[in-house]
C-alpha cells in the first residue's frame, strides 16, 4: 500500500509542475529552442 501512496504523490507532484511550466509560459520556450536547434542542425541557422 505504501508503493501506491508514494506512486499517488509523486503523480500530484509531477502534473502541479507540468502545470506550473504552462502557466509560466514554458512550453513556448522549448518550442523556439527546439526549432533553434534544428536549424542549426540542418545549417540554416
């Protein structure tokens, strides 16, 4: 029963930061970098 306590927390844990991220704006700035780093990839960049 503990594994699932712990399991159940660390959930609640892990979707209160995802939430945090978007509210914060996070998901716009990993979207510039990713492209950032593909155009460099590819040369362009």
């Amino acid at each position: 029963m503990k594994t699932n306590a712990a399991a159940l927390w660390l959930a609640i844990a892990g979707a209160a930061l995802i939430g945090a991220g978007i509210w914060l704006g996070q998901p716009a700035a990993v979207l510039a970098k990713a492209a950032r780093i593909c155009l460099e990839c590819v040369g362009i960049g």
